[in-house]
C-alpha cells in the first residue's frame, strides 16, 4: 500500500507541474528590453545580477561589464513602479498578476545588503507582500547570508534555496524555491534523450522540494524545447531560460 501511495503521490507530483510551470527570465539584463519583455510575457520571476558600485547597485554579469548607468534602481525598480503608479496598486492591468524580482548578489552579500535595503524599502508596499498581497517579492541569490540567518531579515526579502540543506522551519519560510546547476546532474547537450541516470538524479532532487513544497529550478539547463520538455516531465516546476517569448509559446500548445 505504501508503495502504490508513493508511485500516486509521484504521479500527482507530474500531473501538478504539467500544469503549473513557471518561466524564470535568466539573466533578463541582457534582453534586448530588460523587464519589460519578461513583464508583457507576464513570467513567474525576472532575475538580475548585481555589483555593488560605490553607493550603487549596478547590473551587470561580471565586473567588466559593468557600465555605472545600468543601476537596479533604474532598470527595475523604477519601471516595477512605474507599473504599479498605472495599475493602482496592481503589476498589471488584469489585477490578477505579480511576479518576483530575483537579485542575484555577484559578491559581498554583507556590503550589498545595507545598500538594497535602503534602496528597496524607500518604494515601500510595492516590494512587500506583507502590505501588498500582489507586491512584487524580492528573492536573493549568489552571494546570501548564512541559511540560519534568513528569519532574521526584513518580511519583504526571501531567498533561493540550495538542495541538501536541512533549513530550520523559520528559515525555510523565508526560501522560495530549490536551485541547482543542472551540470551538477548532467551533461546532456539538450538535443537527442536525456540519460535515465540523470533523469534519477534530477528527479531526486525535485523531490526533496517536493517534500519541502518548494518548486525547483535548475539553471545551466540546455534552452531548448526538448529540455523544457523533459523537465517539465520530471516535475521541474521552474524553467529557467532566455528565450522568454519561445518558451511562453511552447507551454501555451502544450497546454
């Protein structure tokens, strides 16, 4: 019986993420419209690296990119609000929409942090579901403080979390999803049939999330439409890609 329960709850596991999956715009800074695609593709989460740059954050992917213009402030946050302004409180028009804001810290989570916090809470219930139930939610990546130590921060800043960590209940409260590289399980090009050890690989850590109820995310994942696809069937519930609108596309047919 408890064999036929596993194999049920597996089973329901699928069936849940073929209809619940959500598009992570990786690296979105480098869209030919940063935010703004990703918004009127209307995607689960956008995400942007940063570097702390003097008294500002600035987007960029390593160091010698960095250009002192791109701040988050001006990329984001100000059009997030902009958006808000127009919509009455609301990331869009249909009022049923929100997403969240992933920062990915390049370095020196300890120096960053004051910086964010001043430049996040001065917009207020816009980056606060705890005001605003259809806030955007600000979710931390790259460079984090100690696991132990998410409790401690403000209600409005949440965390990506690493599989294989034992979080303490409060702390995971604060984590919104399992993120790994996908080389960690495999080599597989994303053309041809993803081997069955790595799918056994994959499959265990999507459930250690499942066991958490935390979806899981593997970023490094080949951006194409035959591993959109397998992950989709493993229980990946989280796609992690560049290609925004082709990937929306893809799940709408398959739908």
């Amino acid at each position: 019986m408890k064999k036929i329960a596993g194999i049920l709850f597996l089973f329901l596991s699928s069936f849940s993420a073929f209809a619940q999956i959500k598009i992570h715009s990786h690296n979105d800074y480098l869209q030919a419209a940063p935010f703004f695609k990703a918004y009127q593709q209307e995607v689960y989460e956008i995400e942007a690296d940063i570097f702390l740059v003097g008294d500002s954050l600035v987007v960029a992917h390593s160091k010698k990119e960095i250009n002192p213009a791109k701040t988050l402030d001006k990329l984001y946050l100000k059009p997030i609000a902009a958006m808000f302004k127009e919509n009455h409180g609301y990331a869009n028009s249909s009022k049923n929409y929100t997403f969240c804001l992933m920062i990915d810290v390049k370095e020196n989570w300890q120096a960053v942090y004051p910086v964010l916090k001043r430049t996040i809470e001065q917009y207020g219930a816009i980056f606060n579901r705890s005001k605003n139930k259809h806030a955007v939610q600000i979710v931390i990546s790259g460079s984090r403080p100690a696991d132990s130590t998410f409790h401690t921060y403000p209600n409005w800043l949440f965390f990506d979390g690493l599989p294989n960590v034992n979080y303490a209940k409060d702390d995971l409260k604060r984590v919104t999803m399992i993120s790994d590289n996908f080389a960690n399980y495999s080599k597989w090009s994303g053309a041809g049939v993803l081997p069955d050890a790595d799918k056994a690989k994959l499959q265990a850590t999507i459930r250690q999330g499942d066991q958490l109820n935390k979806p899981v995310r593997f970023w490094g994942a080949p951006d194409t439409e035959a591993s959109w696809y397998q992950l989709q069937k493993l229980g990946a519930t989280i796609i992690n890609t560049d290609k925004i609108e082709a990937c929306r596309a893809y799940f709408k047919e398959t739908k």
